[in-house]
C-alpha cells in the first residue's frame, strides 16, 4: 500500500493542479474574448503569468484543510464541503494580493468566474478520482490493512465501524495482545513484541485501545508502537464522544485537557447572531402567510389561545418565554411534576399531534431566535425545573448552557429528540458545542429540512 498511497496522492495533486490551472485560464479566456469590454492584451498576458501564484494557494489551502491526508472514512459530502471552503480561502487571499499589488490590472469579472469554475471542476475532478478509488478497491487495488491491538469496547466499536457503507478498501489483519477478549471473528495474531508482529502483516496502520482498567498494558503497548516508522498509530482514548474536537495543551510541558472547553469568542458570536438575524428575519417573512393560515386552523379547531408561551432556559441558565402554536387542550393540565409528551399523549389535539410530528408547531420561534433569546441552531431549550433536575443527575448538563437554546440542533438532527436517551442528546449537544461552525450550522438548517423536521419521536 505505500507505493499505492504515494501514487494517489500524486494523482489527487496533480488533478487539483490541473483543475485549479483550467479553471484560471478559462476565467480569463471567456473574459477577455467572449464578454464584451475586456481588458488591454497586457492585463490578458499578467492574467496568464498569475496562474502559478493562483495554483499555489490553492494547493496550500486544499493541503491545510486536510484533503491530501488519508483517512478511513471517504464522504463525498465532507470532501466537497472541505473543498468549497479552501477555494474560498484561496479565493480571498487572491484577491487580497491583487488588490495591493496590481490594483486595477486585473479584471475582477475573470475573478469571479474563476471562483465558480475552480469549486466545479475540483469538486468534480475529486469526484472522478473517488469513483476510480473505488473501482480500484474491487479489483483489490489500494486497499489499506489494519492492526488492532488491545481489547475493549472502543476497540470493538472501532472494529465493528469499519464496515459501514462509507469505510471502503479496509483489511483488518488481525488483533494482537488481545487478552483472551477476540473482538468478532478477527484473527489473533502472537509475537514477542508489536513490531515483531507489524514486520509480519505489513499494515498501514496500527489502531491501539484498552478498557480503563488495563492502563499499564495501554501504557506499554504505546511504548513499543511510538517506534514504529512506516505505520501510522493512533489510540483510541477513554473519553465521551462529546470530548471530539477538545485540544490538548500544555502549562511548561504538563499536557492539558481542558473538560469544559466550549467558548466562543467575540467574532463568533457576531457572526453566529448574524446569520440568526438574517435567516430568521426571511424565515418570517417567507413564512408570515403560512404562519397565520395555521394560527386560524389552531383557532378554529380547539378552544384556547393560538400561541402557547413557556418559560425555558438558555445560554448562561437565563430564563426566556419560548413561542409555540398550542397542540394542547386547555382542559387537561400535565400535573404538579413537569414532563415530555408521550405516545398517543391524550392532552394533544388532533391537528397538534400533526403539527408536533412536522415541527410546525415550532415556527414561532422564529420570533424568539429575532429577539435573541434563541438562536436557530443549538441545544435544545428545557424548562427550569428539568434543567435543575438534571444539572444534579447528569454529569456534563450545565455545559450546554454555554450556547443559546436553538430550534434545531445536531441531537434533533440525528434522531434525538421527544422521549429518547437524554444522555446521547447530550452527547450530541455537547459534541456540538465543542466543534461549532458557522459551516456547522448550515449544514445542520440543511439537515433540519431533509431529515430534522418530521421525526417518529415528537409526540
């Protein structure tokens, strides 16, 4: 596989080259040949020279973003994102040096057309060498061999992962130092020491991991794969998913963790409200004749007002009052002991049990997300007597206050919402804070509008 590995990397370049090279000429082709009011044939030929500077940062932002690096999973969708984004990076940092240093000398109509065409042809120049990769791992070509070594359930979850539908050319090798504990039907490997074994099966990578319990076992088994050259070894860490995207540091070389690791800065939050201003002020006015159509059915259907207000909490354990048509009769309360709706919940109007599968009965938040307590993507609100219930029951609960409540958010997304584990919708709100991007949660509004909407546990 090395030499396999060095010629797909060679390939990936060079057609990320190419693209980015066709793309840039042709910008300057249709501009200065085709749409009327072209520049002088001086400004055509400095446009021609500044390929080589466009090619480089290019190449400088698509290897930056991780897109030469190797990886067991390959998404088309993170792969196109990742794309997107080192053009744009690219893109700006182009027209930042155009603008101090040849000012006026170069079309700015060529450099747009250059921004399409680039995120096109890459995007279906990556395309193309996807479909090949994939053909190859049929014909057995390129595949990547894997060495697990230790036991326990993240290994075992590790290994179980691997078949997804997206994880393609893997060979597990075996499991070496397994401990009595075979994961699966994987094969078990013997030998004095992991290099002995790794000098034997050739794999590309070696994937450690051990339950808490066996530390000094991990601790050695680490001591022998650090000197491994040509393998790549990575360990697999007792921590929660959530802890994905926390950075280690360092106080005078003593590693730090940081647990609660979720701030956002000024700029981000600038931008984070922005786009919540913005979206949510289309958002109401695309939606204002729907909004009252379904206000009237409301009226009409049931007696009691049309929007139902109640108290929730949000960023820094403030306390607003959340905007909701009303799907409850009036008649029947929940109760002194405040909790979720159920299946076939008989406190549930005929058109609200319709309106709360569709989530249409949270649209009027949209007002709150305008007003600022809300904001469109985050953990998803609780009232007060739930958040002080569960900041005592479940460790990690008070951390995603660090973020306004949200609409939708990345648990809702993925299927947890309504009466599932409240522990893996934290799981998923806290993974959530850790790793939030502006792309984040554009791809999480997208979501919402595929998949985040209708959902089997809104009750």
């Amino acid at each position: 596989m090395k030499h396999g590995k060095r010629s797909l990397l060679a390939l990936r370049v060079v057609t990320d080259i190419i693209a980015v090279t066709a793309s840039w000429l042709l910008a300057g082709y249709l501009r200065f040949n085709v749409i009327p009011g072209a520049g002088s044939y001086s400004s055509f030929i400095l446009f021609v020279e500044l390929a080589v500077v466009v090619v480089v940062f290019n190449i400088f932002f698509i290897s930056r973003n991780g897109l030469y690096t190797e990886t067991l999973e390959h998404s088309w969708r993170k792969e196109t994102t990742a794309m997107v984004v080192s053009t744009f990076e690219a893109f700006l940092l182009l027209v930042v040096m155009l603008y101090f240093l040849f000012l006026g000398k170069i079309t700015r109509i060529a450099i747009g057309l250059h921004l399409i065409l680039s995120v096109i042809f890459l995007v279906v120049g990556r395309t193309i060498i996807s479909n090949y990769v994939k053909r190859a791992y049929v014909k057995g070509r390129y595949t990547r061999k894997i060495l697990l070594v230790g036991f326990g359930e993240n290994l075992a979850n590790f290994e179980r992962n691997l078949y997804s539908e997206t994880v393609k050319g893997i060979t597990v090798v075996g499991q070496y130092d397994g401990g009595g504990n075979p994961i699966g039907q994987t094969a078990q490997l013997e030998g004095a020491h992991l290099r002995d074994v790794v000098a034997e099966y050739t794999p590309d990578m070696v994937v450690i991991g051990y339950p808490p319990a066996e530390q000094d076992r991990q601790r050695t088994m680490i001591g022998q794969a650090v000197d491994l050259l040509n393998e790549r070894v990575v360990m697999l860490p007792n921590i929660p998913e959530s802890y994905i995207g926390t950075k280690i540091s360092d106080f005078r070389w003593t590693p730090m963790f940081t647990l609660n690791a979720a701030d956002m800065g000024v700029f981000q939050r600038i931008v984070k409200r922005s786009f919540d201003i913005i979206a949510s002020s289309c958002g109401l006015l695309i939606l204002s004749p729907i909004l009252a159509i379904i206000a009237l059915i409301v009226k009409l259907t049931s007696p009691g007002p049309v929007i139902f207000k109640q108290q929730r909490v949000t960023r820094d354990e403030e306390i607003f009052t959340m905007y909701k048509f009303r799907t409850m009769r009036t008649d029947m309360s929940e109760g002194d002991t405040a909790r979720w709706t159920v299946e076939d919940d008989p406190r549930v109007t005929k058109i609200g049990k319709f309106m709360r599968k569709t989530s249409i009965d949270e649209l009027p938040q949209l007002f709150n997300v305008l007003g600022g307590s809300m904001s469109l993507v985050g953990p998803r609100p609780e009232r007060p007597e739930l958040v002080e219930r569960f900041n005592d029951e479940i460790p990690g609960y008070r951390l995603r206050h660090r973020f306004k409540a949200g609409i939708s958010g990345w648990a809702q997304v993925n299927g947890w919402r309504g009466n599932t584990s409240l522990e893996r919708r934290i799981e998923f709100d806290l993974y959530y804070i850790r790793n939030w991007s502006l792309l984040f949660d554009l791809k999480i509004v997208l979501f919402t509008f595929f998949k985040g909407f209708v959902n089997e546990n809104a009750y």
